[in-house]
C-alpha cells in the first residue's frame, strides 16, 4: 500500500493534474478585483484618461459617479489616452507606470484601433507570469527535492496562489502587484543559485535586475537590492569583483530611492509617519505630556489627523514634520517602538482591505469561496508572529550547517530567509506613512511573508527527511548499485533517472 501511494504520488500524472487544477481555479480569479480607493489616478493618468462611462477619472465628491467608481466597485473597462502617454499625468515615480505601459501596449495589440482599456485583458500578462514561474518552482522542486518535501510544498504553493486577496490586485492598478506578480520569479531564481545551476550566473543578474524593478515600484519596497546582494556573489570576476558588485547595488539602490525623494506626497507621508502613526500609539495622558519634539512644537489637535480630512491640510503646513521626528519621540518616549510593532503586527495578521470593494457592477464575483480563501484564514492566527520565530529557526539552521554535508539541501530554507526578511522590512518602511490604510500598505510585505512559509516548512522537510521514503535521515546517504557495477552513493527519489 505504501509503495503504491509514493508511485501515485510520483507519477507525472497527478503533477500535471495538480498543475491543471490550479489553472483552472485560478481562471476564476479573472472576475475578482479591488475598487479605487482614490489613489488609482496618481498610478494611471499618464496612460488612462478615465473609467468607460464616467465623466473623468475623478468625479466630483457627493456624485453618483463618485460612488460608484471609488471604494464601492470596481471596473474593467477604461478609455485610454490618444496619443499612447499623456503629458502632465507622471503625478509620481514608479516602475509599475512600465508595467502598466507594456500592458495596453498589449491590450492595444488585440483591441486594433480601439481605445478601450480593458484591465482583466491586461492582467492576463500577470497571471501568465505568476502562474508561469509556480508551475517552473513545482517542475524544479520535483527534479531536486523529496517526494514529501515537493508535495508539501505544492499544496501550500497551491493555497497562496488561490488566496483571491492577492490575485485580486490584478485587476487593480495598484503599485503593491509588482511584488506579487515578480517576487515568485526572484524566488525561483535564488533557488536555482543555491542549488548550484548552470545557469547561476545569469540568475544572478536577473535577481539583480528584478529587484531593482521592485523595488522601485512602491517606496517602501526600495531596500529590496540591499536585500538580495548576499546571494549576487560573485556577480563580477577579477582583483576589484567586490568593489565592481558594491558599486553596481549602490546604483540599484538609487534608482529605487527615487520614488522615496521625488514622491508627491513626500510632505504628506512624513506627516502621517508622526501625527497618524508615532504619536498615536500613546495614550492621551502620555501625549499630553509632550510639548515638543526637538525643536517643533506638539500640535495636540492633529494628532490622528489625516492630511485628507478637512483640517488635514492646515495640520500639515503648521507641523512641519520630519522622519526624524519619529526617532526623537522614541528617544523621549521608549515605549513608542514596542508599542509600534505590536500595532503593525496586528493590522498584518489580516490580509483583506475590508472597506474596498471586490465585486465588478453587474458581474458574479467568486473571490469568497472557500477554496480561495484558505491562506487568508490560515494567515489570521498571527502567522507573521510564526515566520519570525521561522526566520530565526532558518537562521539558526543555515549558520550551524552551511558546512556540513546536509548544507546542499539548504536551498530552500535559504530563499524563506529572504522572503521572510524583505518581509519585516517592509512592515518598517511601511511606517513612512504612519499607521493609515495599514493593512493594505502590508500587502506587499504580507505576500513577501506568505511565500517564505510556503519555502520554509518542505525546507525542514528536505533537511532532515530522506528522500522517496519519508523516513529520518541522519545524514547518512543511500546506495544504489548501476548496471555497470560499482556503488553510486546518491539520496533516492521516485523519479531520479
């Protein structure tokens, strides 16, 4: 019975099956999609001249086109510009304005003269891309992995790629869906670079080259370079290799910082990073006690005052608030930090953005059956509390057997560890904008999260299961006898040729 579970579990067939059945569910997402929370304009208006059937692409507040294009719907159908850009509409810096570029061009190829932008037709470059590199990540875990570790690791893939609160960003022009859409891809190619393919050089360069375009995406993606640079080595050869590699992150890193410097809403940000986020996790009584931070004095009627609220403007003029100002009331007030992370832990265990819709007007939406939203409920009971205490299990496990003779089966724990620390370093920069729309700031980081659980646990599977049977392996290594005669020493799977 036991023989004839691993050759059903072996078999090409229930692969290919498995792989089918993630398409075909996945297909269902097409017709799940996030409303416009009044942000879209500033991603779109260089492209995008406004929603088909509506007036402009930001109607008069108090409408009914207001209301039915931001928060409550949302919609397919946009009427692009003319003349393919328009001028004026770069309100902000952003690689996503790329992305969404090379998707009407597509969109633009199959509609002929029309000018009608429809966003599941564009989307349909991202899911080919995401879906794409999890089926290569199923095929490479397969060939180089044990037969329990690749199904684990298959089943919890397959439940993050159905979770309908990440897919749903396709149909949306969000910024945060680049690192949706390309962090599988980066993945996948640090994999291949810690198993030792071929192929690591040029992996290197794409890892290089994908992160950088993320993390230019959104401002608090920018570190993502600084990130991946431990597993660049050796990008370049010759006597000056480590300087040629330094010099070469120092420009990624600066191409990603130019959203952060060049941001329209740098003043508004630094702002909320004090007045909606600092200041707020104390109690009135402590933040009555604070009537300056350095040399600015406290404005007590602003805090938790957003910059969109009707005294938000005047509050942001009269504050002048820095980033720094954040480091200065730590400084007076310990308890701001401990306080901070906690709160932003807790907006991270949830991963959908309650006060959007995610049904298009007069369309079927299938975004809440129970097969989409397993991750979702699972990612609830403090997940991202457990996947730090996996970080520093990884962490642990890297350090004490990078030189051991188990250190080739690290490779997946090695990728968790990336994820996972992009992850939390979004959680921090997400703080640039104070504690405001939290949960969907997280997103980003949240998926970076999800995929480290998803690389982590068949990661301790491959360290310390043998492979094809399931049992403990000590480290010792199995032997099988070729045709030829003679001993190979090698760790069995079903489908080792």
């Amino acid at each position: 019975m036991r023989d004839h579970l691993r050759c059903v579990l072996s078999s090409k067939g229930l692969f290919c099956g498995f792989a089918a059945l993630m398409v075909a569910l996945g297909a269902l997402h097409l017709f799940s999609g996030i409303a416009d929370n009044m942000d879209f304009n500033r991603s779109i208006a260089f492209v995008i001249d406004r929603p088909a059937g509506f007036s402009s692409l930001f109607p008069a507040a108090g409408t009914d086109e207001a209301h039915r294009l931001f928060i409550t719907f949302w919609h397919d159908k946009w009427v692009l510009k003319p003349h393919f850009v328009g001028r004026g509409g770069l309100v902000t810096l952003s690689t996503y304005k790329i992305y969404l570029f090379v998707q009407s061009l597509f969109v633009r190829a199959l509609n002929g003269s029309s000018q009608e932008y429809s966003i599941i037709v564009g989307s349909l470059v991202s899911r080919a891309i995401y879906l794409g590199t999890f089926l290569a990540l199923f095929v490479r875990a397969r060939r180089s992995e044990n037969l329990l570790a690749t199904w684990v690791f298959m089943l919890m893939a397959g439940a993050l790629v159905l979770c309908s609160e990440f897919s749903a960003y396709f149909n949306s022009f969000f910024e945060d869906q680049l690192a949706i859409i390309f962090l599988p891809l980066v993945a996948l190619f640090i994999y291949r670079i810690e198993q030792g393919a071929p192929s690591a050089g040029a992996a290197r360069w794409w890892v290089l080259g994908l992160a950088t375009f993320i993390g230019a995406a959104k401002t608090s993606f920018f570190p993502l370079p600084l990130i991946v640079w431990p597993f660049l080595l050796p990008l370049f050869s010759g006597r000056i290799a480590g300087a040629k590699t330094a010099c070469m992150i120092a420009v990624c890193v600066l191409v990603t910082l130019l959203p952060v410097f060049f941001g329209a809403f740098k003043g508004i940000n630094q702002y909320h990073a004090v007045y909606a986020g600092a200041l707020t996790v104390l109690t009135p009584q402590e933040a009555a006690t604070i009537d300056h931070i350095g040399s600015k004095p406290v404005l007590h009627d602003c805090i938790n005052v957003l910059a969109f609220d009707p005294a938000g403007s005047s509050c942001v003029a009269r504050a002048h608030a820095g980033y720094f100002d954040v480091l200065r009331l730590a400084l007076m007030k310990p308890e701001v930090l401990p306080r901070i992370v906690v709160t932003v832990f807790e907006y991270g265990r949830e991963l959908r953005i309650g006060y959007l819709g995610t049904t298009m007007e007069h369309a079927s939406n299938f975004m809440y059956l129970p097969v989409f939203s397993v991750w979702r409920n699972l990612f609830q009971h403090h997940a991202n509390y457990w996947i730090l205490a996996s970080l520093a299990i990884s962490t642990t496990l890297i350090v004490r057997l990078r030189r051991s003779g188990l250190s080739r089966r690290l490779a997946l724990l090695k990728v968790s560890c990336f994820l996972a620390v992009f992850g939390f370093v979004g959680y921090a920069t997400s703080l640039g904008d104070g504690l405001t729309d939290t949960t969907r700031h997280l997103i980003g980081a949240n998926y970076s999260l999800s995929l480290s659980a998803v690389f982590f646990v068949p990661g301790v599977v491959a360290l310390f299961y043998r492979r094809g049977d399931g049992q403990r392996d000590g480290g010792k290594r199995d032997s099988v006898e070729p045709a030829h005669g003679g001993v190979v020493s090698r760790d069995t799977t079903p489908w080792d040729a």
